[in-house]
C-alpha cells in the first residue's frame, strides 16, 4: 500500500490536489474500496471451490448484468447512473457460485 501512496502521490498529484471532495466523492472512492475488498477475498474461494470456469462465467455474466442496466437506464448511451448495479452482481455471482460449489 505504501507504493500506491508513493505513485499516486507522484503521478497523480494534481488530480488529487484539483478533486472536490464532498460526501459523494468519498463515497464512491470508499465504495470502490469495498468492493476491490470483496472482489479479492472472494476470487480465492471461488478459485479453490469451482475452478476458474465458474470464475470466468461469473464474471461475463456480470458483465451483462452491468450492460443491461446500462441499456436500461440510458439505452446505451453514456455512464449509467446504476453502475452498481454491475458492480454488486459481480460480488453476488461469486458468492453464489462458491455457494453452489
């Protein structure tokens, strides 16, 4: 981690030093966060329990799950605001999966 800071302190500095950093911008960043957190816990056990072609499946079925909300919400045009959408699935299809296993 200390790496991270050092190159994002380095290459990064001025983005961070012009960012505006309200509670949605917190939010997000820590959001984020959390799901790398359970992304990375998860990938393991998933691993270990199903192999990686339970892995792979459940991650392009996310990925449809992410386009669809895409496609809902704003026919596919632009960022979704239910990116989320997307990004739980992937945890959730994990999960599931090591459930099955």
């Amino acid at each position: 981690m200390p790496c991270a800071w050092a190159q994002a302190a380095a290459l990064e500095h001025g983005a961070w030093a012009g960012s505006e950093w309200d509670g949605a911008a917190v939010g997000a960043l820590l959001g984020f966060a959390a799901a790398l957190f359970c992304f990375y816990t998860l990938v393991p056990t998933v691993l270990m329990w199903g192999g990686s072609t339970v892995l792979n499946l459940s991650l392009l079925t996310s990925d449809l799950w992410a386009a669809g909300a895409r496609w809902g919400d704003r026919r596919g045009v632009g960022h979704s605001s239910r990116g989320g959408v997307g990004s739980s699935s992937t945890v959730l299809n994990l999960w599931a999966a090591a459930a099955r296993c």
